[in-house]
C-alpha cells in the first residue's frame, strides 16, 4: 500500500495511524519500529530528534491548527540543525522557547515531493552507525525538499532567543 505522505510502499496494515501526521497504517507501524530501535539501544538515539522531525514534515498531514504547529516545530528543529549547525542539545533548548511562543504557523502547502529519502532507507541500514547516517541523510533530504520555505522559517527563528 502507498503511503499518502512518503509516497513510499509499505504492506498493509490492519493497524492504527497518527491522528493529524497522516501516513499508511503499514507506514505508520514501520516508523513505530524505527522508534523501538531507538529508544531501546543507546547508540541509536542521538538521531531520533531526526528521524521524528523529518517523519512529521514528510507526513504534514491537511490544513488544521494542529498540523501547522507540527510543520513549524519540526522544521524549526530541522532548520536549527541542519541550516544552521547547531548541536542538537542547543536546538532542543531552542525549542522549549519555539513551543512556549505559541506562535500562530500559517499552513505551508507541503512539495511536491517531500524528499528522495524515507523512512525504508533507514530501515534498511545495519547497525547503529549505518542507521545514524541513514537518519541523517534522509534528514537533510527532507528538509531540502522544503527549500522554498526556508526563508519563512528563517524569519519563524529570528523570533527566538539565542
């Protein structure tokens, strides 16, 4: 089954789905296992703050309050790491003060094409290193995928203390 937001193909699935981050139930569930690696093995978790940011913009869901402070939040992040280099303990900080603006996002009409890379490319890596490479290649995949909102998001972080 095609998944609505990656465009990727995942077997069905007879199982729930994200409430406003829409996906495939297949897609749903296999990102539900990419999350068991991670928080079940040390090695794996420095890129999970990746992997869900990229997981929400690649699955925007449709126009409602609630998907817009998703986008905003998580391409914040993404913007914050890998447009501007910071370490992510840094832009973790950043957005406890992104979250407690309460910032009114205006709903950004997701691409075309929301990144070449997916969530099946870290599936397949092998071993901690090889799914941190992964995570950030599909990372800066999709964050480029979302390059005509770049300048938006930059006025979005300007807002933030540093």
């Amino acid at each position: 089954m095609r998944c609505c937001g990656c465009n990727q193909e995942f077997p069905e699935a007879n199982s729930p789905t994200h409430a406003y981050m829409l996906s495939s139930p297949g897609c749903w569930a296999a990102f539900g296992e990419l999350l068991v690696r991670e928080y079940s093995d040390p090695a794996y978790r420095r890129v999970h703050r990746l992997s869900v940011d990229a997981y929400a913009l690649q699955h925007p869901g449709v126009d409602t309050p609630q998907s817009r402070n998703s986008v905003g939040v998580h391409f914040s992040r993404l913007s914050l790491l890998l447009g501007r280099g910071w370490p992510i303990e840094r832009a973790n900080d950043a957005m406890v003060a992104i979250t407690a603006k309460k910032m009114d996002y205006p709903w950004l009409v997701p691409p075309a094409s929301r990144g070449e890379l997916s969530l099946k490319h870290v599936l397949l890596a092998e071993g901690p290193s090889d799914h941190c490479i992964a995570v950030e290649q599909w990372a800066l995949s999709v964050w480029q995928a979302w390059t005509e909102y770049h300048p938006t998001v930059d006025g979005w972080l300007r807002r933030i203390p540093r």
